[in-house]
C-alpha cells in the first residue's frame, strides 16, 4: 500500500507538466523515480518532466535549495546542471544587476563543495564557466585572474589542496565550455582573444604547481589536464614551451603518464603550432630522449606506454614534417625522429593482439611523402635520396607487419581480432600503393627479387607467411597502378606455379594478385595458361570461393577473346562446382557473369551450344519447380535459377560498341552470325517463365527475379532485343493488370527508354504504357500510401516517357489531368524517393506545356493545385534535403508557365498563415518577387528556396543552418 502511494506520488511529479507545479519536493521525487522505479516508462515520464523542470522559471530557485547539505549527490547534480542549462540557454532572461550575486553564489557554491561530491563540483564549475564566458570581456574583464585571486585567499574554511583541485577544476572546464558554447560568432572572437590574454594568468601557476617536488600527484595529474583544455585555444606554442618541458619531464612518472601524453599531444597538434619553428626544433630532442623508455616498454610488453610514447612522436612529425623539412640544417634530427617512427611501425608483435601501436604510423608516411613530392626539384632530389632509402625500409616493416601468425597462434584470436587485422592489412596495403608514386618500378623489381630469392633458395625451408606478404604487396600495387609496363610481372607469373600452397590465406592471396594481373594477361595472352589452372583447381575449394571466383570473373572479362581455347574447360569445371552448390549464392552470381563474359567471345553456334549444356539442368530443375505448390523452399530454388539466369545474360554480349566508354544509349554494331544467342534462349524458355510466374504472381521477390531477368537482358543487348519486346510487353501488362509491382514498372521504364522511339515498336509499348498507367491510377483511387515504391517507380516511368518518347502522352485514352493529380498526390508523400521521383516527372512535364495539347491544357486547370503543394512543402511539410527538386518545379514553372505563375503565386501567398504561420506578409511579397524575376539561374532559385524554407521553419540564422 505504502509503495502504490509512492508511486502515485512520483508520478504526479513526474506527469504534472500541465500544471507545472515545478516544487523542490515534485523535482525529488521525480529524481527518485528516474533512479530507482523499475518500470521503464515511469523513468521515460521523469526524465520528460524533469527536462521541462529544468529550463522553467521555477528552475532558479528549486537549483539552489537542491545543492543543500542535506541532499543526496545525485539531487545536488540535478540541481547543478539546471543551473548551467538556465545560465548557458537563457542568459538573456538574467537582469543585468543580477550578475554579481549570482557569479557570488557560485563562487560559494564551488567552495563549498571542493571537499564535497566531485561530479556536483564539476557541474558547479562549468555554471560558472559559462556565466564567466557571458560576461566576458566587458562585464567581467579579468575573470580568470580574479577566479585564481579568490581562490588562493587564506581565509578560506576549505584546506590548501581541496581549493587547489577546485580551482584547476574551474580552469579545466572554462576553454572546454568555451569549445561547446553556443555564443554568437562575433563573441565568440572577442570571447577567443580575452581567454588568450588570460592565459597570462593560468599557465604561471600551471608552471609552479607542476614542478615543485610538494605537489601532490592528484594535483599535478590536474595541472597537466588544465593544460590540455587551454592548448586547445590554440595559445602560442612559445608560450607552452616551459609547461611541454615539464609536462616531458611527468612522463616518467606512471600516474602522471597518460595526461602527460594528452597534453603533449593537444599541445603539439595545434594548427597554428607550425609557426613557431625555434619551439619545434626544440621538441625533437625531447621526443628522441624518450627512445629508451619506448624500447623497455616495448621490451617488458607494456602496450600502454609504448602506445602513447608512438602518439607523442607521431603528432610532431605528422603535424609538421613540412615545417621541420624545411630547416634543412636540422635534416639529420628530423631524420633521427623519422627513424624513431618506423620503429614504432614496426614494433614487435601482431596487430591487433600483442601490439596496437603501428597503426598510428600509418598516416605519418603519406604526410612525409606528400610533403617530399611538394618541394621543387632540386629540394626535392635532396630529400628523395634521403629518404628512399627509408621508404624501402619501410616496404619491409609493412610487409612484415603484415603477415599472419603461425596457424595455431591464429586459430586462437576471436573472429573480432581476425577482422581488425584484415582492416589493419588494408591499410598496409592502401598504404604499399601510395608509397609506389615514390619509389617507383623499383619497388617491384625489389618485391620480385625478394620473392625469387625465397622460392629457389635451397639453403633453408621458407614459411608461407613470408611469401604470401610478398605476393600481398604485388597484388596491393597491381590492383590500382598500372603495371603492363613492369619488366617484372613475366617472371612473377612463372615463380607463382612454383610456390608450394599449403594454406588457405596464401591460396587466398595467390588467387588475388593474378585477379590484380589480368589486364597484364590481356596483352600477354601467352602467359594465361601458367595461372588459369591454379584458378580452376581452386574453384573446387569452398574456403576459396570469394577469391577464386572473383578471379576467374576478372580474367573472363579482361581476356575474353584470348579464351576460347579454354573455353569447354572453364565453363565445364563452373558446371561441376555449380552442380555440387561449391559456393553461396552470390558467387554463384559473380561465376555465371564470369561464363557471360567467357561466351560473348565465341561463335554463336558455340555460345548456344555452351549455353544449352549449361542451363539446361537449371530449366529441367526449373520446369520441375513449376508444378509444384508453392512454398518457402522451393521459392528460393526459383528465386536463386532466375538470379543465375539473369546474371549469366548481363555480360553475355556478342556485339562490340563502337566506344566501350560510352552510357548504355549507344547504338551497337550487328551482330553477323544471325539471331542473338540470348533471345533464342528467352524465347525458348518464355512459356516457362510464364507458368512460374502464374503461381507465383503475388511474390515480389519471384517477380522482381523475373523482370531482372529482362531487364539485364534489356540493358545488355539493347536493339538485338527488339524480336522480344511484343511478346515482353503481353507478358509485363498481364502480371502488372493482376498484381501490380514496382518492378514490372522498372522494366517498362527500360522499354521505353530503348525502343518507344522505334516506330515498329510504338504500338506494344504505347499499349503496356498506357494498360500500366490506367492500372496504376486505379491503385490511387483505392489508397496508394501503401505502395510508395510503385507510385516512386511509376514517376520513374511517366517522366521516362515525356523525356524519351512525348508522344506517349498524346494518346486520347491517357487520361493526363489524373496522372498530374495523382503526381501531386505523390509530392506529399513522406518517402523522399518518391517525392523526388514526382519532382522529376514535374520538371519534365512542365516544359511540354506548348508542345502537348492536354499537357498544356492540364497545366492551366490544375497548375495553381501543383503551385500551393510545392508552397506547403517549402513551408516545413517536406524534408529540407528535398528543397532542391521543390525548386526546380518553381524554375520550371517560371519558365515555361510565367503568366500563369506570376498570378497564382501571389493568390496562393495571400492568405495569412501560409505556408507558415512564421512568416510576415513582406517576407511573403519578398519571395514572390525574387522567384518571378529568376528565369534563367537555377542555381540563384535554389539559394532563394532554401532561404524562404529556413524562414518558415524558425531556423533562419541559427545554428541548424551551418551545414544546410
């Protein structure tokens, strides 16, 4: 009984937002639900409440009686935060006379508790850090100095050390509120320069308290923090240099370590800290001193200083490698730290289980060799001599970095382990590629030797580790820099028969780096047969499958016309491993885009006869599936011999474009050895595919599979599909008239934007357009919110057909006026793929205006309808990402409807309220204006639109804006 009246209490605490009975007694007893009731919506209504609590009126005084005494911490901070939250947000509502006695009460407050609760001091010190950041410069001028002065006074009840952590506290938190201040930009610069000035009165006492021997260690530890928030104000490096010495100094001692390294670091990597050159040179002897405290660490296996050691020197190098160059009187100190660097690359262990230092590195070598390449040429050739020698060094580190662990040492790591060091490896391998624009063809004439050397050495048994690092850093180069010139890759080529797989992440490897090298293949087809066995061996492998297929695909489409005479080989060991199901259904995929390419380069009578030995099991299998009752099971066995089917027939293409480069509109050369082998395989299994799809016409996944089928086909063929399209565009209307699906439309779109220009094919699919249209207009009439795919594909499609074929629209049975409604209806969808589809077919439509009788005639009944549901989703009904697509209808309309448009906008404006309660009349007859007068710029009504939308949301001149 007792419990239900605490709850019912609590609870009218917490739901007592309407009366905003806001009382110290409601606010704890809130508090006390938000902590401790166990049912989560209670908590969800406290937490509700106690928000509106805090940014209240009544928030001012409830804050001071909840940091009594006699209060429990988690009060005391509740009371603490609403205090910065009013003084933070609502500083406008403080009476100017007010400031003293509540900059008084909070220097109070903060005494009292620097021997009390902590996380309450915090939150004390950072109200006062933001009161002090209001008033700053004019109202409190020497805010810090004076904060230092108060709490340095003898007479306070609180000991030395308590007011020492509660005035470093202060100090710690001021810069790092001033980070996250929402203070307007010009006061953020005046804010900015005054806290500069003040430093003047920090650093001194930061200074005496770190280096007298008294110093408790939880002070210092708090100096060193202090220092690292105010470095962030970017504070001259010169003016640092006394605090970063002793701050080196603290690194030997293991409880200051980590802040130590915090504030170096912060200090170091200041942007402006490049200017201060003399202070730089200064840091490198500090940084080299710290190599013997780096190798025990290393040595006695201590990660976390070996890790922050490697942070300190990476931040001086990366952030400044240009600046410390330059002194080219010092380039054997700035060598010694480069050298300091790669030892921390190259520190002992494995990523990510015995080290995770050499990953900091990596950045270091792009910056260096950036900035290298950036010097004119004789600086320049200085430097490289220098500094090649280093980076071959450094090829060697990464290589070695890079290689697995002994098989049993790696079947321990967890699977989180194994994938951060496949990431780490991607990056050595981004890292090998990058370092290529330095060193050259060298690089891989010195990864050749190495590789020959350890495949004939005799003297001593290689690991595979070893050798499959070398191979990853050809196949790093080779994947993204061209190497048909290379003298190398021929004798490469003949050394990988030779090596010795034992092991699934060398096979891995090996199968790669000849993917890398198939371009080279295909200008030295002589050296195909030296690889492809190995490929085909490994296909039969499942723990090769993503390697093995997806180099057998790359080798197919870059060498197809060197393939024939492997041709019945390939495609009848992909039979082999098809039929056993090797591999998951994706590699199934990527295996029959590999057969497609392999056949394109074949006769035709060839290609049918590859084909048929091919697919035949498939649509056996499939002709079996059709008779069955439809279930789960047997769906993706469907769903899966499409998908082959359709990938198989978007790389098997006979005829060759005139430019490979061009978009798929291009026309194509015929093709002259007669029908195209992919349509006489359509049309032989076009009654089965009809039979499937009559049981499975309610399926999307099943349907979708089909249209993919056709609309790969489409794509790839282009005019040698034209003998299909009648019979396609029956099949399409028939399954789109009884269940309509957003991928029947797709493929319409395709057709349309093929072949709706031909006039053999105008009258199929003028039909299927206009059944699909009537079709999809009849799902609007029964409520279309539950279909936005097919309304977003079906804008697809009419903005297609006005782009490609306008005649389309000409048709008297196209009913245009309730397309255009239904259009609208689309804008005020909530999916933004939709509304920016319905965006598209408007900036279509509205330009056929004087070309398309009904278009123009619709236009003139229904435009100003069009005009007020543009206005409403400017005016905050639409996302603002979408303003854009909203204001290329405004410059289509101004254009191509100007009368029309300079009449409705100034009636639609007219009524008070719209689009936004926000707006004021001026506002209103301003934006009008400006659009009107717009009719060439688009970009210019853009600019305008998002402006108008900021202004109807509230937000114009806010923080939101700053990335809008």
């Amino acid at each position: 009984m007792e419990r239900r009246r605490e709850e019912q209490l609590g609870a009218a605490g917490a739901g007592a937002a309407p009366a905003l009975d806001f009382t110290v007694e409601n606010v704890e007893k809130a508090l006390h639900q938000l902590y401790y009731d166990p049912n989560i919506e209670n908590k969800n209504l406290a937490q509700k409440w106690l928000m509106q609590a805090q940014v209240s009126p009544q928030a001012w005084h409830f804050s001071w009686q909840l940091l009594q005494p006699d209060k429990v911490p988690e009060i005391q901070y509740f009371g603490a935060s609403a205090l910065h939250i009013k003084i933070s947000r609502y500083w406008s509502d403080i009476p100017t006379d007010q400031y003293e006695s509540l900059k008084a009460q909070l220097f109070t407050q903060i005494t009292r508790f620097a021997s009390g609760s902590k996380i309450v001091l915090t939150r004390l010190c950072v109200a006062l850090a933001s009161l002090a950041l209001s008033m700053m410069p004019d109202a409190w001028p020497c805010a810090v100095a004076d904060m230092v002065r108060l709490f340095q006074a003898e007479d306070s009840p609180v000991d030395g050390q308590g007011r020492c952590l509660a005035l470093l506290e202060l100090l710690t938190v001021l810069p790092e509120e001033f980070q996250t201040s929402r203070l307007p930009q010009y006061r953020k610069g005046l804010v900015r320069a005054s806290l500069a000035v003040e430093c003047g009165a920090v650093f001194p006492l930061l200074e005496q308290l770190l280096q007298q021997p008294s110093s408790p260690s939880c002070v210092r530890q708090k100096v060193l923090k202090c220092f690292s928030s105010w470095v962030q104000l970017e504070v001259p490096l010169q003016d640092c240099e006394a605090l970063i010495q002793a701050a080196f100094a603290a690194l030997q001692d293991s409880e200051l370590f980590d802040s130590s390294v915090e504030a170096i670091v912060n200090a170091i990597s200041q942007p402006d800290a490049q200017r201060y050159v003399n202070t730089l040179l200064k840091l490198i002897p500090l940084v080299l001193g710290l190599q013997e405290q780096l190798r025990q660490a290393v040595q006695n296996g201590d990660m976390e200083t070996s890790h922050g050691i490697c942070r300190i020197a990476v931040a001086l190098g990366e952030n400044h490698s240009r600046a410390l160059l330059d002194q080219v009187e010092h380039w054997q100190s700035f060598l010694a730290l480069v050298n300091m660097i790669m030892f921390c690359t190259g520190i002992p262990g494995h990523y990510p289980v015995n080290e995770t230092t050499s990953s900091l590195t990596l950045t270091f070598w792009y910056t260096l060799q950036d900035d290298i390449l950036s010097f004119e040429a004789e600086k320049q050739a200085v430097y490289q001599q220098v500094y090649r020698p280093v980076y071959f060094q450094l090829v060697d580190v990464l290589l070695h970095k890079a290689q697995f662990p002994s098989d049993e040492e790696y079947g321990f790591w967890s699977s989180d382990e194994k994938e951060q060091f496949r990431i780490y490896r991607v990056d050595i391998s981004d890292t090998l590629m990058y370092v290529y624009e330095m060193l050259g063809a060298e690089l891989l004439s010195n990864l050749y030797d190495k590789l020959g050397r350890l495949l004939t050495s005799s003297e001593e048994p290689y690991s595979w580790q070893h050798t499959e690092a070398l191979l990853y850093g050809f196949q790093s180069i080779a994947e993204t820099i061209d190497v048909n010139y290379s003298d190398v890759v021929p004798g490469l080529i003949g050394l990988i028969p030779r090596i010795s797989i034992s092991n699934v992440q060398l096979a891995d490897t090996v199968m790669f780096t000849i993917g890398a090298l198939s371009e080279w293949l295909a200008d030295h087809p002589v050296m195909i047969n030296s690889v492809l066995p190995l490929v085909l061996h490994a296909l039969g492998n499942p723990e090769l499958s993503v390697s093995s297929v997806s180099t057998l695909k790359k080798i197919c489409r870059e060498c197809k016309y060197d393939l024939p005479p492997y041709a019945a080989n390939i495609v009848a060991v992909s039979q082999d491993v098809l039929m056993k199901q090797v591999h998951k259904t994706s590699q199934c995929m990527w295996l029959m885009q590999a057969l497609g390419f392999l056949l394109s380069a074949l006769q035709v009578e060839e290609i049918l006869k590859n084909l048929h030995s091919l697919i035949s099991p498939y649509i056996q299998q499939l002709e079996k599936l059709a008779e069955e009752i439809p279930n789960p099971s047997n769906k993706l066995a469907i769903v899966h011999i499409l998908g082959l089917l359709s990938n198989l027939f978007t790389t098997l293409d006979v005829s060759h474009h005139e430019d490979d480069h061009e978009g798929p509109e291009l026309r194509k050369l015929p093709v002259p050895q007669g029908p195209n082998p992919v349509v006489v395989v359509l049309q032989q299994v076009f009654q089965l595919i009809q039979k499937v799809l009559s049981k499975w016409l309610n399926d999307a996944q099943v349907v979708e599979a089909v249209c993919a089928i056709f609309e790969k086909s489409v794509k790839t063929l282009l005019d040698d599909f034209a003998p299909m399209v009648p019979q396609l565009c029956e099949m399409l209307g028939r399954m789109y008239s009884t269940i309509p699906q957003a991928s029947a439309l797709d493929l319409t779109r395709q057709l349309v934007h093929i072949f709706a220009h031909e006039p053999a094919h105008f009258p199929p699919i003028e039909a299927l357009f206009l059944l699909v249209t009537s079709v999809t207009l009849t799902l609007f009439q029964q409520g279309p919110r539950d279909h936005p795919d097919i309304v977003d594909s079906f804008m697809q499609l009419l903005a297609q057909a006005l782009k490609r074929k306008p005649d389309l629209f000409l048709c008297e049975r196209l009913d245009v006026k309730a397309v255009f409604q239904c259009a609208v209806l689309a804008l005020k969808f909530p999916e933004a793929p939709t509304v920016k589809a319905s965006c598209g077919f408007f900036t279509e439509l509205l330009p056929r205006c004087g070309e398309v009788e009904s278009v123009g005639k619709v236009v003139q009944e229904d435009g100003r309808m069009l005009l007020i549901a543009v206005l409403e989703a400017i005016g905050g009904q639409a996302s603002r990402s979408l303003m854009d697509c909203f204001a290329d209808i405004l410059f289509a309309l101004n254009k191509h409807c100007f009368s029309l448009l300079s009449m409705w906008i100034k009636e639609a404006l007219q009524p008070p309220g719209f689009p936004s309660a926000r707006l004021s009349p001026e506002q209103k007859d301003t934006f009008s204006q400006q659009i009107l007068r717009e009719r060439v710029n688009k970009r210019r009504v853009k600019e305008m639109v998002k402006e108008f939308t900021l202004l109807c949301r509230g937000l114009h001149g806010t923080d939101y804006t700053a990335d809008y």
